[in-house]
C-alpha cells in the first residue's frame, strides 16, 4: 500500500468561493449558493463510489466573524460532522477569497484578524477531533494579488496595488501559521496557486523579458513565505509544507493573451512544469485543482492522469489529484453552471439542485483511477464493486438530501 501524506491520492474539492466580486453579483457564497452545508452529509457520501478519502473544502469567514474578535463556528459544523461521519480528511481552506465587509486587506490590520481568525478555527478543530489537521490559510496568493489588487476584480477592488496586496497577505499567512501551530504543533500547512507556462508570441522577440517575469511571477509568493525573496516580511523556509498546484487548460499562455493549447509546439507537458517546480522548492506535492469543461472534461482528466503517472516515474513526490469542483458549480460572473464536475447540478422534480453523476465523466474516471493504481496500491472500487457502490451512494444521497 501506498504510505502517502492524505489517506487517497484521489481528492475531492468543493467550491468554496465567498469574495466579493464585481459586475454587480455582490457577495459570492458557493457553499449556500450550492447549498453544501445542507447536503454536506449526502455530499461527502457520494465520494465513496471513487475511493476518495481526501478532500478540500473551505468556511466562510465573513458569516464566522460577524463582529470583530466574536467567531461563530456553527457554519463549519455540518461539514465537519459530514467528514468525521464518511471518513473523509478535509484540507480547509481559511480563507478562500473572502473577508468580512469590515476588513480591508491592504491595512497593515488585516494581518493580526487574520492570525485571531486562523488560531480560533484551529482551537475549534482541536476541540471537535483528534486527528493531525491539515490547513491551506490563503487560496492562490498570486491570484487573488492579481484579482484583488491589480484588476479590481475582487474586493477591494484595487488597481497597482498588487505588490503591496501580496506582501500583506504573505504576512497574514506566516501570522496565521504561527497561531495554528501554537495551537496544534502537529497541524500540516497547504500553500495552493496556479502553475501557469507563459510565452512571447514567436514573432515578438522584445516581449521575452515580460513573458519571462510573468512566468517567475507564480513562485513570487512562495519566495516570500520561505524567506527566498522579501525578507523582511518574515518569511522561512519551515513555513512551506505542502504545496498545491493548481492546473486546467488555460494555464499555458502568450504574454499578450492567447492561450497556448497542447497541438502547440511550445506547450510544456505538466510532468515537467511540476518537475521544474519541484525542483525550485523540493517539497511535496499535490495537484490541488483540475477540471474541465463540457465535452473536454473526459480527454483532460485521461490527459492529467497520464502526467501523473509520468511525475510518479520520474520519482516526483506527488501526493494527489484533486478533481476541482467535484460537484458542478456556476461561472463567478454570470453564474451560469459550467458543467466543470464529476456530478452535474441538474434540476430534478423537488429539487433544483439534485447531484447527477455525470456517466462518461465517471468512467473516465474509473479508467484513470485504473491507469495510476499499479503507481499508488490504493484500494479503489471497480467493476460490480463500483456499480452496486454507485447505487448505494445514490441511494444514500437521496435519503440525506434534506427535503
């Protein structure tokens, strides 16, 4: 059996979203838009059938601290029971784009919050479980710098501020990992953001330097936290664990916006972008997030297991694929449902929100689980096993389903 750092290789990630965001849809809550912490218990269940132990998932700051230094947990309770009830791990993400309306990011503030925030989500995991917890304190620190700080696409809506954004989340980050271990020295830490492959078009030889700088750009905030880059902030090499990629198609790019596919020459295979980022840190790692959309949901997913299997033969230490969003969630901006998951959101009489296992996604699944056992030993379901497993848990699900 494989001894690795989760109980699966194979994770589930739920979408957690809650920043707000622009173009008019206000505050984004993707755990009660997807109603996840009512179905949490039907939702978990259904990980089973794919051998799937392992999952992340996120809580809600802005509905934890309603007032400042006051934390209300009741919101992560039903996911947590959920985990504990079906035997799931969950890597919780702290804080997944969101803040309370009273925070502001770029305040020097918004550190200390953060770190109280973070020490008392980790006192109440203590309280409620025994087990080695695993915490991912700020999702994709170079995208949300970009998203928050330089295009105005998150609050606070900022533009050029993106340096002084990063700087201030890596602080909060060190801050809050601080407080977590003060809490459970045991506690293991997730650092999540995407790896990307960026380019100057063929023909314009003086766009390479920024092509090139944007491409260092996605190790810049992992610098910081180790200490490599930015010292002042604080950062050291202890403070990286476990990393995160994350990775879909369009992570390969021209500077000027074009996106680069695989029938492209210059497209580097993602065994070798984790071998290039593996090598710069030499920590473990996961693929923390991939899916696709539609119709190529099934060639990625074969695609993205055969890298896997690639990395593992090439002695990397990766840890885990995590199909992200297990379950179908809406675009941010117009919140139009993506069909990006393994269970499609498909109105059924009763309920408007019923999880339907999407069969040709699944069996590709199955078909990878199959190509990347003989790497991992891990006990997965297959054949009738799977299908009366199949069964059950929609069984399962239609009974935990609150009416």
């Amino acid at each position: 059996m494989r001894q690795g750092i989760f109980p699966s290789f194979w994770m589930a990630g739920f979408e957690c979203s809650t920043q707000v965001h622009y173009c008019g849809r206000g505050r984004l809550d993707y755990t009660a838009e997807l109603e996840h912490d009512l179905r949490a218990s039907a939702d978990y269940a259904l990980l089973a059938q794919f051998g799937m132990r392992t999952a992340r998932d996120g809580i809600r700051w802005h509905l934890i601290e309603r007032s400042p230094g006051r934390f209300d947990f009741s919101t992560v309770e039903p996911l947590l029971r959920a985990a504990q009830q079906h035997g799931v791990l969950v890597i919780w993400d702290i804080c997944h784009y969101g803040w309370p309306d009273d925070i502001d990011p770029l305040r020097p503030d918004f550190v200390d919050r953060f770190a109280r925030f973070a020490g008392a989500f980790a006192r109440y995991i203590k309280e409620e479980s025994d087990g080695v917890p695993f915490y991912a304190p700020m999702n994709e620190t170079s995208f949300l710098t970009w998203a928050a700080g330089d295009q105005a696409i998150f609050a606070p809506f900022a533009r050029g501020q993106g340096l002084i954004l990063k700087a201030n989340l890596v602080r909060a980050t060190i801050a809050g990992i601080e407080a977590i271990w003060a809490v459970e020295p045991r506690a293991r830490i997730v650092h999540t953001d995407p790896i990307i492959h960026v380019l100057a078009p063929v023909h314009r030889p003086d766009l390479i330097a920024a092509a090139r700088a944007k491409h260092e750009s996605q190790f810049h905030a992992w610098d910081m936290i180790a200490g490599l880059a930015e010292p002042q902030l604080g950062g050291h090499p202890r403070y990286l664990d476990i990393l995160g990629f994350n990775y879909y198609q369009h992570n390969q790019w021209e500077i000027e916006g074009v996106t680069i596919t695989r029938k492209d020459p210059r497209w580097l295979d993602l065994h070798e972008l984790l071998a290039r980022a593996h090598a710069r840190y030499r920590r473990p790692f996961f693929i923390a997030e991939t899916s696709g959309r539609k119709d190529s949901r099934v060639p990625w997913l074969r695609y993205v297991a055969d890298q896997c299997a690639r990395a593992i033969e090439r002695g990397l230490p990766l840890e885990g694929l995590c199909l992200y969003p297990i379950i179908e969630a809406p675009e941010w901006t117009t919140g139009i449902y993506q069909r990006n998951g393994i269970w499609d959101v498909i109105p059924q009489p009763g309920d408007r929100l019923a999880r339907v296992l999407n069969e040709p996604v699944a069996a590709a699944l199955r078909e990878a689980q199959l190509r990347l056992q003989p790497y991992l030993g891990d006990i997965l379901p297959s054949g009738e096993l799977a299908a009366a497993q199949g069964s059950e848990s929609a069984r399962e699900y239609d009974e935990l389903v609150p009416a």
